[in-house]
C-alpha cells in the first residue's frame, strides 16, 4: 500500500514539471523570435510616442483677420471715375444710317429703363396706358363717336341759321335754299343742300329708300342694284360730301362750282331714270 501511494506521489510530480517546462517554452517563443526583438507594430507605436513627447508645442490660435472697408465718400468718388465704369458701349457700323442709328439710341434707352426696378415700373405704366388709349380710340371710331366733341370742339356753325336734324327731303324748298346759302357764303350748306337734293330725286324714281337715319353708304348699295349706270358718278359726289360737311374742310368757290356741275349732270341723268326689276 505505502509503494502505491509513494508512485503515485511521483506520477503527479513528473506531470507538473512537464506542465510547467510547456509554460515556459510557450512564454519564451521560438529563439529567432526572441532575437528578432518585438514585432513592427510595437516598434512604430513607441517611436511615436517618444516623437511625441520630443515635438514643439503647438502655436497658440490666431486672432481673427480685420476686414478695413474705404469710406463711403471715397467709394462715391471712385465709382463716379470713368476708370471705374465699365459699362459696354456698343458699337455702330460706320454704314448705319440716321435710322438706324437713331432706332439703336431708342432701344438703348429703353434697355437702361428696364434695368431698373423703379424704370421697369415706369415703362409698364407708360406700355399699358398707351396700349388702352389705343383700344378706346379704336372703339370709338368703330363706333363713329364724334371725338372732338367729347373734348369740348364743337363744329363750326353755318352763317345760315340751319339745323340738320330736322331735314326732311320731301318738304324743303331746295331751289330757295341753295340760293340762299351761296347768297350769304355758305358753300358747304349749298353742297349739302344739293347733295340732298339728288337723294330726293332717287327717291322720287324708286332707286333708293330714304329714311334720316341711314347713312350714305347704305343708299350706295341702294343704287348699285337699282340703277347701276349712276352709282361711279354719285360714289364720286358722296365722297366729297363727306370731305367738306363731315371733315368740315373749307370749300372755295371754283371746288364748289365743279361739284355743283357734277350734281347737275347726275340730276339729269336721272331725269329719265327708272328702277330696274328685281
């Protein structure tokens, strides 16, 4: 019993130093480890670190850089220099005419107003003030307003008290008034008045309609379909109707003696006039 126990005292001893000779061979490593020195990463992480506690220190922050700005009357001075300007002239052909040249300073000046705020607020204003004043004139021409009275010009009255609103064709003394309207001077009202007097004898023949409303124009279709041999001559004396009444032109005495013979030949032309069937 007292062997067992002494070799078993001796099994366990050999396995401890077996046990504690494989500690210290892997603790050592191999021999050409241990001459090599420790590994790249621990040399590079010491020489920085002694790097470090050999470098200079660091300098301390620098003060914010002060910005100096010239004086509000220099930059005024400066900006009213021709030096300074550097706006781009264009240029025009040595061939341009006055036209042109003249159309390039408009269209400059326009591109100058519109580079502003305050100009482009002004050239809208002045585009759309002219553009609805254009669109009125329009309307009222359409419309045949009188425009000159709405302005306070009234047209000029006749020596020879006459009112056309109450002109009726079939009742006036034609013959009289005409006299009496180149007694006095009045050329205008003698050529209204025989220009009158040609509508009553259309009339009178069945060539046209007469009525105080209608206007010229309608009784020149009238007589295009009824009597189409009068119409160049009657055209003719219509238009000048309405150049000396309505355009209130001055008429001499050798233009009205020739519309008077004009009305003359009309008039007996139509002496045996006759309304042609429909």
């Amino acid at each position: 019993m007292t062997n067992n126990y002494l070799r078993n005292i001796n099994i366990s001893a050999k396995r401890g130093r077996r046990a504690l000779l494989l500690l210290a061979l892997a603790a050592s490593g191999p021999p050409a480890a241990r001459a090599q020195g420790p590994p790249a990463v621990l040399r590079r992480l010491a020489q920085a670190r002694a790097d470090t506690a050999t470098a200079p220190p660091l300098p301390p922050d620098a003060a914010p850089a002060t910005v100096r700005r010239p004086a509000a009357e220099r930059l005024r001075e400066l900006r009213g220099q021709r030096d300074f300007q550097y706006t781009e002239v264009a240029e025009e052909p040595a061939t341009a005419s006055w036209w042109q040249r003249l159309l390039g300073w408009v269209l400059r000046q326009v591109g100058g107003l519109q580079s502003t705020q305050g100009g482009r607020v002004a050239w809208n204003t002045i585009f759309y003030c002219l553009l609805g004043a254009g669109v009125v004139f329009a309307v009222l021409k359409f419309l045949q307003v009188d425009i000159t009275r709405m302005f306070g010009r009234a047209p000029r009255r006749a020596p020879l008290a006459y009112e056309t609103s109450q002109e009726n064709i079939h009742e006036l003394n034609f013959a009289e008034a005409i006299a009496q309207a180149e007694a006095t001077g009045n050329l205008r009202l003698a050529g209204r008045l025989g220009y009158l007097h040609l509508l009553k004898q259309l009339t009178d023949r069945d060539l046209i309609a007469w009525q105080p409303d209608k206007t010229n124009q309608a009784y020149l279709l009238e007589l295009a379909a009824s009597y189409p041999a009068a119409h160049p001559a009657f055209a003719q004396l219509t238009r000048q109707f309405a150049y000396s009444w309505y355009g209130e032109l001055p008429v001499s005495a050798a233009s009205y003696q020739a519309v008077r013979a004009d009305q003359h030949r009309l008039s007996q032309q139509l002496s045996g006039a006759r309304a042609q069937p429909a």
